[in-house]
C-alpha cells in the first residue's frame, strides 16, 4: 500500500506548541507537508503568551529536513485568525490543511461558573475554529481543495461534570463540522471532527497513572493525518480516538413513538408513551436536516 504523502502541501495547526498539536504538526511534516506551528504558548487556562512551545516544534521540523514557520497568533481574535492564515500564505504560498486543535480549561461546577471562564473557553475552541476556519475557507474554495480537522472531545459528547463551557464548545464543534461538511462539498473542502482521548498537559491530572505509556499524543496522530489527506473523501463525520482504537461517532434518532389516527396527543400520552419514546432501536443516522425531516413525515403517513 502506498504511504500517504502531503508533499506540496500545507497545512496550519492550531495550538501546535504542546500535547496533541504538536504531534500532528511533527507527522504532517514528517509526511512532507510544510506547516504553520500556531501556538499562543500561554497556561492551560488560557492566561500568558510565549512563541517559545511553537519555536521549539519548529526548530525540531527544520531539524528533521522539512519546512514549517511560526505563528504566535491568538486563534480566538478574528485579526490573529486571519494572520495564522496569512502566515502560510506568505510563507509557503496556499493554505490546504487546517486543524483546529487550540485549547484551554477553565473547569468549574456550573453554579460557580463565572461569565468570563464560559467566554474565556467558548472563545478559544468555539470562535477560534469558526475564525481560522473562515479565514482559511476562501482560499480553499478557490483552489476547489481544503481538509479541515476540529478538535471535538467526548466531554462535549457525552457531557462531563465540572465542564460545562467545555463540552458546549466541543458540541458546537461537531455542530460546525455537520454544517461545513454540507457546504464545502462542491469545492472539495472536507471537514470532520475527532473526540480524543490522549495523556497531555490537559489531562494529566485527570487520567489515571497507567493511562501515561498507551493514552499517547502520537496515537491520535494518524487519524488526523489520514482525515487531512486527499484520500479521505469522507466528511461531516466525527471520530473517537485513542490508545490505538479509532470509532466513527454518529447521531442517531430512534423510531419514536407516533400517536394512532389524526389528533392531537396530550402531555399524558407522552408520559404513558416514554419507553416507545426512549427506544433506540432502530435507529436512523440522518446526515443532513433534509433526511431527519424526511423521516419524520414518513413515520406521520
Ligand atoms: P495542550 O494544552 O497540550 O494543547 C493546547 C494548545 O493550545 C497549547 O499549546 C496552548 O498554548 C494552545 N492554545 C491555547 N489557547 C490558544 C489560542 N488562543 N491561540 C493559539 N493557541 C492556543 O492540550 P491538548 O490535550 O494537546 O489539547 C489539544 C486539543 O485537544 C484541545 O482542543 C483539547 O480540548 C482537545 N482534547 C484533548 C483531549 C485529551 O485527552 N488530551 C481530549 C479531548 C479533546
């Protein structure tokens, strides 16, 4: 089997500094892409700023033959959005690849959360990948070619406790994945999401011990290489990854329950009707609001 190469191609990484952006950015360019290492190098909460982290992936690219430059820019400003994608473009002429990977924490019990910790995190993972997203798209629809990741998490699939600004971001990602998928199909833009799960920074204090040797940043790489390549004609579609296992994720709507003849159903028959409600078998996977809508009347006929 052919080895997937991105040779004459470029790609933009988000948050590429530390943890899982800089493992993509390192395998992109090991497979020959040349890449702009965004990093604002802050803590993790988002507070700082250093071009050091992005510098030292960069160093270590250049070192091992291939081609990248730094982007300090802040990813959550529609000016530093629009410079990140500048950077390649000056640099290296195109833009093809962007993940948006870019994150912090500002973890808190949802009665104690604060309206700056809520803007703080929707704005770096939210904002962010809408911003250089947008910023990007342009120049991938005039070139009929772009690959988009977003860096979703199962927090905001599944929800998780203390991380209620988190998981609405990440939910709204896979939100912006859907809808970016449908709309850059013509141009062969395509855009899906990833759920990982890795030991970095980020979670360190969250995962068990034994989760450090397997739970690697390096492990979520190849998925992100291979949805980034021009291969992978899949797209609105959102994956979770870790320690070696990859899984399409899917949003899936049960049979329902549909009153009997023409009428109008009261909040009582939606009480003595819950298990029907509740029934996840079987199950649709609608891919557009079309098809949901279509299944709908079709279970009204
Ligand atoms: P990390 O803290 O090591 O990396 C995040 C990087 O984003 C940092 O280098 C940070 O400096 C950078 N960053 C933060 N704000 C920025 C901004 N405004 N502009 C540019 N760069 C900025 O953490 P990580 O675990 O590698 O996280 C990477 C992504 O993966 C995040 O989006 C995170 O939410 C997501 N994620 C991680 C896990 C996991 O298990 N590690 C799980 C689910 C999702």
């Amino acid at each position: 089997m052919s080895e997937l190469r991105f040779d004459g191609r470029v790609a933009v990484v988000t948050g590429a500094g530390h943890g899982l952006g800089r493992s993509h950015a390192l395998s992109l360019a090991e497979r020959g892409a040349k890449v702009v290492v965004n990093d604002l190098g802050g803590a993790l909460d988002g507070t700082g700023a250093s071009t050091g982290p992005a510098a030292e992936v960069v160093e270590l690219i250049t070192k091992n033959g291939g081609e990248a430059v730094v982007s300090g820019d802040d990813v959550a400003t529609p000016e530093g959005a629009e410079a990140i994608v500048q950077s390649a473009i000056d640099a290296f002429g195109r833009v093809d690849i962007v993940v948006n990977n870019a994150g912090i924490l500002r973890d808190r019990s949802f009665g104690k959360m604060s309206v700056e910790e809520w803007d703080a995190v929707i704005a770096v993972h939210l904002r962010g990948a809408f911003l250089v997203t947008r910023a990007a798209f342009s120049h991938m629809k005039e070139q009929a070619y772009g690959r988009i990741v977003n860096t979703s998490s199962p927090s905001g699939l599944f929800g998780s406790f203390g991380q209620a600004n988190y998981s609405t971001a990440k939910m709204g990602l896979v939100g912006l994945t859907k809808t970016l998928g449908l709309e850059g199909a013509r141009a062969n833009i395509r855009v899906n999401a990833i759920a990982p799960i890795a030991w970095t920074r980020m979670t360190e204090s969250l995962l068990p011990a034994e989760f450090e040797a397997r739970f690697t940043a390096e492990r979520i790489s190849p998925l992100v290489a291979y949805l980034a390549h021009e291969s992978c004609e899949t797209s609105g579609e959102v994956f979770s990854v870790g320690a070696g296992r990859v899984a399409r994720v899917f949003v899936a709507e049960g049979p329902g329950w549909k009153q009997d003849g023409e009428g109008d159903h009261t909040a009582e028959d939606i009480r003595d009707n819950w298990e029907a409600i509740m029934a996840e078998q079987p199950y649709l996977t609608p891919t557009t609001l079309g098809q949901q809508s279509g299944a709908s009347l079709k279970a009204m006929l």
